[in-house]
C-alpha cells in the first residue's frame, strides 16, 4: 500500500489519504468523432452517447473533425494508437475511403447522421435519423398549412445529411405539384463553416431572405441552429415570424422552447440513437465479423410557435 503522505499548509501539517496506485482498472475507452460540440445538438448527443457508454462500462474521449476528412483521419489514427478499437463517427461525410486502411489495422466504425452507400462494402454499422424524412416533414408541415411559396435554407451542401434533407424538401414540394417553385438558398460554398458560425450564418441568409423582392411566406431550415439565425435576420429587416413568414427547423434543440416565437421542428430521438449505437458498437468490437448493419429512426414533428398559415393575422 502507498505510504501516506504530508503536506505542510501555513504551519500545520495536513495530510492526505493513501491511495493505491498500483491495481486500479480502468473502464475501457470508446471513441466519439462530432463535427464540433459548439453545435447543441452534437453536444446533447455526446453527452447521451457518454451517459449510455457509462452505463454499460466504458468511457468516451471525444474529438472535433469539424467535417475535415484529414482531420477525421488524423484523430481516428490517434485513437488507434492509444489503444481504442471502437469509434463512432458522426460528420456525415461524402467519402468514407479513409476509414479502409483504419478498418484493416482493427478499428470499428459505427457511423451516424448518414446511410450506407449503395456500393459500399465497409464493414461498417450505420445508425442514423431518416434525414430524407425529415426534410419531407418539416416541409409537409408548411404545405398543410396552406403555404405554396417554400424556401430551403442550408449552410454549404457538403455532407450528406444536408442533401437527404433537401431531397426531402424538394419531395414534398414535389408531391403537392410545386417543384418548379422550389427555392434552395445555400450559403456561398467558398469555404467550410464552423457550428460556431452557424447562427450568424443562418442571420445573414434570414436577411437575405428579407431583400427578396418575391419573398418566400414558408422556410425549412437544414438544422435548428440555422432556423435560430434566420429567425434573428428576419427580425433585424422588420419582418415578423410567423406572420410574414414561418418557419421550421429540423433537430428540435432544447433552445427552441426559448426563442420568440418557439420554433417548430423535427425531432431527432437522441436517446434512442445513442443506445443503439453504443449497443451496435460494443457487439462488433467482440464479434468482428458481424454483417453490418444499418438502423434507422423516424424523426417527429415537435410543433410549435413559428408557423401560421399565410396572411393570417
């Protein structure tokens, strides 16, 4: 046993409880990729992710890709090196061919926010939230309530949940016979947006949206952090949500019960999400050669404050 040791403080001696160094375990080390904690939604879903891993025994070191493809390879090379066989990654990118050579060195992969290729043959699980879906819903929404004039707004279309999302959109447009008037307004894809960005990103494209000579009366947001800052750039034209326009976000964060007006959006089931991944993790790790798989979760209307029918007073 350690030998306990003093410490003297303002001249009297104080001292500290043994602790044994030698024998004590660790719980094992899962690894978790997000784009950037500075985006709510991501920081709700590591602590879900960290609070399932936790219950089943492991801990979860975290790490920011900021949907670099360089920057997710680095960090899962990393995580390798350190001893960590099961990763979760969550930046939605177009190309997964980096995670080949990971893969053959014993890395395990389960991937969120995006289904599997159709040609893919990575060894890999999928979970994710029907992105398709939920553009689809946040879009029916508006129609139902008697809006013919929607616009898409999306920060740079560079991972694929962005594009399931859109496609959901221009389906539901689609369906109700109003393709020709469908509106993608995407931020200048000059460069990568930080989440930290996203909110006065969403602010300026709301400005935007304000100038238009034919403005639209109905907005579907890509994320709820974009329909926050649209909101805010509405407000800084004079115009009124959801008066002159409505609007629905897709994630349902828990700061959308506390702007004014309350947002409308799509709800992830995070919790659910993150069950099944750590689950789907924790299963390959000991059984490599599973098949993989791919689960995917029906996202739900949350509805709220921010849309009305047009006109309407």
């Amino acid at each position: 046993m350690a030998q306990a040791k003093t410490v003297k403080a303002k001249g009297k001696a104080k001292r500290l409880p043994e602790v044994a160094s030698a024998g004590l375990k660790r719980a094992p080390l899962l690894g978790l990729l997000v784009p950037s904690i500075a985006n709510p939604f991501f920081a709700v879903l590591a602590s879900e992710i960290e609070r399932v891993a936790h219950a089943n025994g492991y801990r979860i070191l975290f790490g920011n890709t900021y949907r670099d493809t360089r920057k997710e390879r680095e960090l899962l090379e990393d995580f390798l090196a350190h001893g960590i066989r099961g990763v979760i990654t969550a930046s939605s990118l177009p190309t997964q061919d980096h995670y080949v050579r990971l893969l053959e060195r014993g890395l395990t992969i389960v991937s969120f926010d995006r289904r599997a290729a159709p040609d893919s043959a990575l060894p890999i699980d999928y979970v994710s939230v029907d992105n398709v879906h939920a553009g689809y819903a946040a879009t029916h929404h508006l129609l139902l309530h008697g809006h013919t004039d929607i616009a898409y707004v999306t920060a740079p279309l560079r991972t694929i949940s962005r594009k399931d999302r859109r496609a959901g959109y221009v389906a539901a447009l689609q369906e109700a016979g109003l393709s020709k008037g469908a509106q993608v307004i995407e931020a200048p894809p000059d460069r990568p947006y930080d989440d930290a960005e996203m909110v006065e990103l969403g602010r300026r494209l709301g400005r935007e949206i304000a100038g238009k000579k034919k403005r639209p009366t109905g907005v579907v947001a890509m994320s709820d952090i974009i329909a926050i800052g649209v909101m805010a750039g509405l407000h800084d034209a004079g115009v009124n949500v959801p008066r002159d326009v409505s609007i629905v976000g897709i994630d349902d964060l828990y700061l959308d019960a506390l702007v004014s007006p309350s947002l409308t959006s799509i709800r992830q089931p995070i919790p659910e999400i993150a069950e099944a991944m750590i689950a789907r993790l924790v299963r390959r790790i000991s059984a490599p050669s599973l098949a993989p798989t791919e689960q995917v979760f029906r996202p739900a209307l949350v509805v709220r404050g921010s849309v009305r029918k047009p006109g309407a007073r």
